[in-house]
C-alpha cells in the first residue's frame, strides 16, 4: 500500500522542519506540507542522532536495565520503518482528520497529529530486532519488551522540542478508549483521547494492510472488520471507525 510517496529529497523545501538534533533533520515537510522521515543513505547520522536522544535522557538507559534490553540502534529497523509503516501511518492520520466533522476536530491540534504519527514507532529502533522481526508470535516476556516502545518511542524525543501534545500522542499510541492498551494512562488524562484514537486506528490499520513475518497483508475489507470489533468492544470511537472507512473507501484501492 502506498498513499503517499515522498518527493525526492533534493526537490523538498524545508519549510517547517522538525529539528531532532542542533544539526540533523529526522522529520522533513514537501511543498505540500507533507510530514516525512528522512530516509537518506547516511545511517551513521540517523545513529548519532538516536545516540544523542539516549545521551540526553538518562532514564532511557534505565528503561534498557529494566528491560534487560542491550543498547544498540536498529537503523535497519528504522530505515523500514520511516519509508513505510510511519509514513503511511501519518497519511491514514491526517486523512480520517479531514474527514471528522469539526466538533471532532476541534479537540484535535492537527500539528501534533501530524508530527507524532511521523515518529511513533521509533522507540523501536531500540528493540532488539529478534523480537522486532520474529517470525511467530511473541511470548510474554518478548510481548513486554515490545510495549515498551511507545515509552521510548516518548522518552526519545522528550528531549527534542517537540510539544507535550505530540509527545503524549507517540507515548499513548497504544492506547483505547476503554484504556486497556499500554502505557497505562496517567488518571487525569481524557483530553488527548481523540488525538490517541487517530493516531491509534491509523496505526492499526496501516499494519493491518502490510505484510508480516508472521502473517500476510489483509485485504481492506479484512482490516476494516477486525477494527470493528474493536468498535464494538467500546475502544474505537465510532465517529472515527466511520470516518477511517470512509477515507480507505476513497484512498485505499
Ligand atoms: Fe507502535
Ligand atoms: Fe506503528
């Protein structure tokens, strides 16, 4: 599936750029004001980049300990990641946005949508890729590790200038409505609620629709389905579930 491809590099203009580091760019808008990850041939920036996020936040490596996770970077992981699965998952976001009616969008800073859907999974450049790319299903302990890359995902990027909007967006991505998903959410937290729903069944259903070690691509009827059920479990707010089927029916052929 792709909804959307990034135009070349050097035809960018780097109006409103997101600054991951005093000299490096992980976020990049076209003309059109299009978010995308840079997905250049230099993976030996893209790993300094990560190592300075891990340098700035000393909990991060408490994370690791905790965790029993080694600290090494996946860029092989992230380079996956930011040209597909990111990229689609920020086009599916910003498209069931548009689509919501404007009471719904109102609770919603679509920036930080925008910039969180961009990032969200890349706190998994620091999950160790046996569990990333296992062919099967996780076990409990793999399971464990794996949630916990929301958290680095946030923690990552706590250090970088992004708004407090955008960075609860990446750490709840998890979440649901009836907050059973991970991390747990902080008591007083229901306003980012939609935000976390966008961002949540985009997330969903671009996985949904690609291929896995472990299984193939659904078909967009399958994926819708298996959302739907969430819908009915109470997690997914219908108002989004109808705006997402509306947005495949359109852009997801
Ligand atoms: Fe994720
Ligand atoms: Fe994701």
């Amino acid at each position: 599936m792709h909804l959307f491809s990034p135009k070349r590099e050097n035809s960018i203009s780097l109006k409103g750029v997101v600054q991951i580091s005093h000299n490096s760019f992980f976020v990049f808008k076209d003309c059109l004001g299009k978010l995308f990850l840079k997905t250049g041939k230099d993976e030996k920036i893209h790993k300094s980049i990560v190592k300075n996020m891990i340098e700035s936040n000393p909990y991060i490596s408490k994370i690791l300990k905790r965790y029993r996770i080694k600290p090494a970077i996946d860029t092989k992981a992230l380079k996956e990641l930011s040209g597909g699965h990111m990229n689609e998952t920020c086009n599916i976001a910003m498209g069931v946005y548009d689509i919501l009616s404007d009471s719904i969008k109102d609770k919603v800073d679509a920036d930080s949508l925008k910039e969180a859907s961009m990032l969200h999974d890349l706190g998994k450049v620091l999950i160790p890729s046996k569990i990333l790319n296992k062919p099967a299903k996780l076990n409990s302990k793999e399971r464990k590790i794996m949630n916990v890359h929301s958290t680095l995902g946030y923690e990552l990027l706590k250090t970088q200038e992004l708004s407090e909007e955008t960075l609860a967006l990446i750490k709840y991505h998890h979440q649901n409505l009836k907050h059973t998903g991970y991390p747990l959410l902080p008591e007083e937290n229901t306003s980012s609620d939609i935000g976390v729903q966008i961002i949540s069944i985009a997330d969903k259903y671009s996985a949904l629709r690609e291929a896995r070690v472990y299984r193939k691509k659904m078909s967009r009827l399958d994926a819708l389905l298996v959302l739907y059920k969430e819908v009915r479990e109470g997690k997914i707010l219908p108002a989004v579930y109808d705006a997402l089927v509306k947005y495949a029916k359109i852009y997801d052929n």
